[in-house]
C-alpha cells in the first residue's frame, strides 16, 4: 500500500520516517519531492564534482546524492521517482536503483544521464526526484550495504565476483 502524503507528514512528526531537513512543502498526494544535493561523482572519469550551477553535458553519466537524508522504519521501504520535467528536457534519473529497503539510512544516491542533444543547468536544491513509501507485510530485520550513502561511491560490484 502507497502512503498518501497525510500520513507520510504525521508518521514525520512522528518521527517513524525521518527526513532530513525536512520541507512540509515538499510533500505531495502521495510522495515527497527530495533536493539535488551538491556532491557527484563521474563514474567514467573517477572524477568528484560540484553540482553549483553545473552544465550537465550530452550524454553525460552522474552518480549524486540528495540534499536529504532518509531514515526508514522496519515496516516501510521506498521507491525513488524520477521528476517528470527533467525527463521532458531529456534527463533520466534513477533509472536503476530506485528502491531503498527497510532499515535504510543514509541519503540517496541517484544516477543520472543526459539524452539531451544539449546540456542542462543543474543547480543544488533542485527537486530532482520523488520518494514514495510503501508499507511492508512484516517488518523486516536488518538491512546492510556496502555503500556509506552519505556520498555518491564506485560500484562495487567487481567486489561480488570474488
């Protein structure tokens, strides 16, 4: 079941979901829209970049945080949501890992690509995607990750093949 906005701002106050900062404004019907952070990280380049008023190139790949810090309880887990005017100007973003388990911590990390045939200002604080809350049958014990999420990393992956 998807939480409708209502109950996303009173389990907040609640302090069963934790965002942070938190915007009451930035809550919608049924998700809550979360800030371009100023971190990035070029995959291709291993190359760390600051997102204040950066052009973001013609097929140019990015890993970024958000602004946000999300912290789920052990019966929710979330789904980031691309924002539909950034694909509208040809910027995909989240189009892998979009699902953050029970248990989470940390701020997440987005990745992002630009299909444009011509760049695109990004800019810290832009509302770049939407995070929706889905309940869980049970609650669910644990959750671990080889990732700090405080800071767009490296897939590590080639560390599963060993």
């Amino acid at each position: 079941m998807v939480l409708s906005g209502e109950t996303i701002k009173k389990l907040v106050h609640e302090g069963k979901i934790k965002i942070d900062p938190f915007n009451p404004t930035a809550i919608g019907a049924v998700s809550v829209d979360l800030r371009l952070g100023n971190q990035a990280l070029d995959p291709d380049k291993g190359k760390q970049i600051n997102l204040q008023d950066y052009h973001f190139s013609l097929d140019e790949f990015l890993l970024v945080n958000t602004i946000e810090k999300i912290t789920l309880p052990e019966n929710l887990m979330a789904r980031l949501i691309p924002r539909s005017s950034l694909a509208r100007l040809g910027v995909l973003v989240t189009f892998d890992a979009d699902l953050l388990p029970p248990n989470y911590s940390g701020k997440p990390i987005l990745t992002m690509k630009n299909l444009s045939k011509k760049p695109v200002l990004l800019g810290v604080g832009l509302a770049v995607c939407q995070i929706l809350f889905q309940k869980v049958d049970k609650p669910v014990k644990g959750y671990r990750s080889r990732y700090t999420h405080t800071k767009p990393e490296p897939s590590k992956l080639k560390d599963e093949q060993k």
